[in-house]
C-alpha cells in the first residue's frame, strides 16, 4: 500500500514497476546497448518514436536479442524495417556498413531467467518469421504486375470539378509522378545520391 505521493516511485519498484519515464527511456537504452554488444561490429538502429512507444507500453522493461533467416534479407530494407517497428515494435540491428544483420531487438515488459528468455526469443522469432513470410509474398505479387495496370485506376475517380472531367487516381498518379521526376532532376543537378527504381 502507497501512504503518500512520495513513496509511490519505491512502492511500485518493489512490486517490480518504474514510474519515471526518463529512467525506463534511459533503461531501455541501456539494454538495448548491452544485448546489441553480443553481435560482433554491431548497433541498434536508432529509431526514436519507437523508442517513446516502448517506454510507455512497459513499466519493467528488459531486452532480448533474436534472429531471423538471412533468406528474408533479400527483400528491401524497407519492409523488413516495417515489418519489426511497425507490426513486432521490433528494433533493426544493422552492422558497420549500415546494412541489415539477421537479429533484432525486443523490448519486454518482464524479467525473466535464461529459460524464460530462450521461450520468449523462439516465439517472437516463429511471429517475425511469419510476417517476413506475407511481405515476401506480397512484394513478389506487386513485383510481377506490369505497369499499365495502374490504368485500371482511370475508372476509379475521387473528385469532379465543375465543368471539367472528373479526376481519377491514374489522373493523380500521372500528375505525382511528373513532379517526383522534376524534383529528381534538380537533385541529380545537386549531385545528391538517391534511388532512381521508383521513377
């Protein structure tokens, strides 16, 4: 039982919880640091908002270090990202060239013994790998359509201005796309390095 504001921080620590948002931020640093250093010339990716999302899904958090088949590092660093922040609250772990390792980095809300972790890194492995299998089937679906199937938009219309044809999404596409080169013609002509396979 809490008797006082001021005892409220050590009464939940001893029932194994932290109030302090700084100190669970700094602790899962901390330990993000410390299971990323059993990797050789590895690091944990930055990834800021994650990061708050953690702290305020946990009040005990601890870290665990899996790995995934180095099969799926085929598929764009992209998805892969996608698929361990946005869908397992996972982070990336990448090595010294910046490239993605085969590892990632989970934030829980507990404690456990060797045996309890070994339990907890096989099921979010079995998870992680399930979604790496959707997105590769997704993104080999995507791949193999031809582009004049975006024509099948040309139907498909989300506004009708007066005394004008209605606008359709393949109208929209057409006219984002004619912009995303104009930007990538002025930064070619800055000499700036950018990926040219969405254009």
């Amino acid at each position: 039982m809490i008797g006082a504001p001021k005892s409220l921080c050590g009464g939940v620590a001893r029932s194994e919880g932290c109030v302090d948002v700084f100190e669970r931020r700094q602790s899962i640093r901390k330990a993000l640091d410390k299971a990323t250093k059993t990797v050789a010339g590895a690091k944990w990716r930055e990834d800021e908002a994650l990061i708050e999302t953690v702290v305020h899904l946990t009040e005990w958090p601890s870290v665990i270090l899996g790995d995934f088949e180095a099969e799926y590092l085929a598929l764009p660093e992209e998805v892969l990202v996608t698929v361990m922040r946005d869908h397992q609250k996972y982070f990336a772990i990448e090595g010294a060239d910046g490239k993605l390792l085969p590892h990632f980095l989970a934030v829980m809300n507990i404690e456990v013994d060797a045996e309890g972790e070994a339990i907890i890194r096989h099921g979010n492995a079995r998870v992680l790998r399930a979604r790496f299998k959707d997105a590769r089937f997704f993104w080999r679906w995507i791949r193999r359509r031809r582009c004049p199937a975006r024509r099948e938009f040309e139907s498909v219309t989300f506004f009708r201005p007066p005394k004008s044809e209605p606008w359709s999404y393949h109208w929209k596409t057409e006219k984002n796309l004619a912009v995303a080169r104009r930007l990538a013609e002025i930064v070619k002509a800055a000499s700036v390095a950018f990926d040219e396979v969405a254009l």
